[in-house]
C-alpha cells in the first residue's frame, strides 16, 4: 500500500480535478505484477493502468490482490467503472485504503466488488490516503474546495521594503518549491490589486507540469488590464465581478476570460459564493496568492483552511506598513478571537523555511 501511496502522489499534479489515486496487483505467489496511478482527466484511472500494466508484462491476474488507495470507482463517468474492471480481471481480494466521499461511488464500488464474489478489506493508511486527496473530499463533503493561502515573508513578518520592493525576498528554492504547490492546485486565485501592481504571470513554470491550473481573479469593479501578462499563458482565467461592465467585460473576454457577476450585500465578490462555484467547476484545492486585503477578507470569513508561509532569514524593518504584511486583520481585543492554527509541518527549503499550519480542526469533515 506504500508503494500505491508512492504512485499516488506522483500523479497529484496530473490528476485533478479527479483524486490522485495508486494501484498494486499482487500475484498470487506474492509477486508484484503491475502498477499504475491515475492519468490526466479523461484517461485511464490507476486500477486500469495496473492492470494494463500486468498485460503488458504477460503476468496474470487470475486470484491476485489489488491494493488501492481509494475505493474503485462503480459508475460511468469519463471512463468505464474500476470495480467491474477488477472482476473481469480475476481479481481476488481487494485492500482499499478509504471508501469514496463521491456521492456517484460511496460504497458502491465496494459492493459490487463484494456482489461478484472479491474479498474486500478497507482501512491500510487510510489516514495517509485522504491527506493526499484531502481537496477532493473537501469538494465532496463542503462543496468548496480546500483553501491554501501562500505567502512569503522576511522573519519579522514583511513581505515588502517601505519603497514597495519585493522581489526577492525568499529565495530561488523557495519560489520552485512555491511553484510546485500551485502545479497541484486545480485554480489559482489572486486579487485585481496584484494583477495591476505586479503584472504576474501566475503560472506554474518553474516546476515540470502537463497542466497549467486555471487562473481565478478577484476583481469587483474589472479592473484587470487586457494587456495583462496572465493573458499570455494557455488556460482557463475566470473574473469574478461584483457589477457586469459589458465593455470591460468583452474586452476581457476576447483575450479568453470569463466573467461572472457574484456580489455580496456590500457590493463586493461574494467570496464564499466564489467558493461553492470553483467546487462545481471541480476544483479540488484552491491555491491562493494575493495581497494582504485579500488575504485578510478570506481569513476574516473562515474561507481558509490551510497557510502555506515562507520565512527568509532576513528582518526588514518598518517596510511598507500594513501593505507589507501578509494578511490586513482587524484589531482583537480577546485572545479567545484569534484564528488557531495547527502546525502541519516544518521544512528547510534551500535557506528559507517552509512552514504549514492548518486551522484547528479544519480537516474534520
């Protein structure tokens, strides 16, 4: 089951929007005789490439045990079921690490499994499994996919000098291992603020990808400049408005965006609405990097699940002020206010530290 884990996360930036997913067929006499995880959307899912790969090893499945990190999917979707793929196979017995959120499967790959006669066991690593999906049940459970805010940071907490400049505080590693976490995302979200005072490209380039995540704007008034770098990058750019300018908007359009109008009672992008919107796009996780009004908008109304800080071994000072902090909060006057975090991780990333710390509770879904 580590080794499907191993395959697993090999395929988390391939994947989306379905779960990245890890299948060994064991031999009867103990041998392992085919491997795979699942393919870019539309293709093959791990189940069927394991098998395909005993085929093209000549090795029979006849009696032999499939480890799987989720539940074998039982309905027709893009591809045809796993389960029945499984059972044509001569597949034995089954060890799945956790049963499909998947209202189309849940459970029901399982039965069927059963119905023909597969001995089905549940439960290796299942913790480990639902981490590395943890976007897609989100998805599933919240219909909203699972927040991860980025941001980077000298020790003193800056994230500019008093003249604006902030490129670059952290360092090359730190930026390609930041890139390696927007290639897992299913969306990428910014603020207008950013795209107009950055012009950034917000694409994955630094890392090896076969997909470009689609690109998702905060931007009330549309705002955003059609001349925009973002525009040079093949994929999705979705704008979310708060009011429709029709001649801002089909300028926006004829370089590829789309444009939605959600707005709140105050007149600005209804960001929980945002939310439940990307979920029925089918994004699994939500890599957010924007400024410190957006950011502090998000974790103000419980929209984030998860922080993902880059520290420099640098102190800056004063700096830009409020602008130069990550996220913009309001003042507290109780301890018992704040938002409490969880540390998930620390990690040395060339001079620079990596650090992920999940609000308390937030995975218990």
């Amino acid at each position: 089951m580590r080794l499907a884990l191993s395959l697993a996360r090999a395929a988390s930036t391939t994947a989306p929007p379905n779960p990245a997913v890890g299948c060994v067929i064991l031999a009867a006499d103990g041998r392992i005789v085919g491997s795979g995880h699942t393919q870019r959307t539309g293709g093959p899912h791990a189940e069927v490439m394991a098998l395909r790969d005993a085929a093209a090893r000549g090795a029979s499945t006849a009696g032999a045990t499939a480890f799987v990190t989720l539940e074998p999917c039982a309905h027709h979707g893009r591809t045809g079921p796993c389960c029945d793929a499984l059972v044509e196979a001569g597949i034995r017995r089954v060890v799945a690490s956790i049963a499909d959120p998947n209202p189309l499967v849940a459970g029901q790959g399982f039965e069927r499994l059963r119905a023909a006669g597969v001995d089905v066991q549940i439960g290796q690593l299942a913790a480990e499994a639902r981490e590395l999906n943890l976007g897609f049940f989100s998805r599933m459970a919240r219909k909203s996919p699972w927040v991860r805010l980025k941001a980077a940071a000298s020790l003193d907490g800056k994230t500019a000098l008093e003249n604006g400049t902030s490129q670059w505080i952290t360092s090359e590693k730190a930026r390609t291992d930041g890139h390696a976490w927007r290639a897992r995302a299913g969306a990428i979200l910014t603020g207008v603020g950013t795209v107009i005072e950055d012009d950034p490209r917000l694409d994955v380039r630094l890392v090896e990808t076969t997909r470009q995540p689609p690109l998702v704007i905060v931007d009330s008034r549309l705002q955003t400049p059609p001349d925009a770098r973002l525009f040079e990058i093949e994929r999705p750019v979705w704008i979310y408005a708060a009011e429709r300018d029709d001649v801002k908007a089909r300028a926006l359009e004829a370089r590829g965006a789309s444009v939605h109008c959600l707005a709140n009672a105050d007149g600005k992008v209804d960001l929980a609405a945002l939310l439940g919107d990307l979920a029925r796009r089918e994004v699994n996780e939500l890599h957010v990097e924007a400024g410190h009004k957006l950011n502090g908008s998000l974790m103000r109304e419980g929209l984030v699940d998860e922080i993902l800080l880059y520290l420099a071994p640098k102190f800056i000072g004063d700096g830009l002020g409020i602008a130069s902090r990550p996220y913009a909060g309001g003042a507290l006057s109780a301890l018992t206010d704040v938002m409490a975090l969880e540390f998930t991780s620390f990690d040395a990333v060339g001079p620079d530290l990596r650090i992920v710390a999940r609000v308390a509770g937030r995975d218990k879904f």
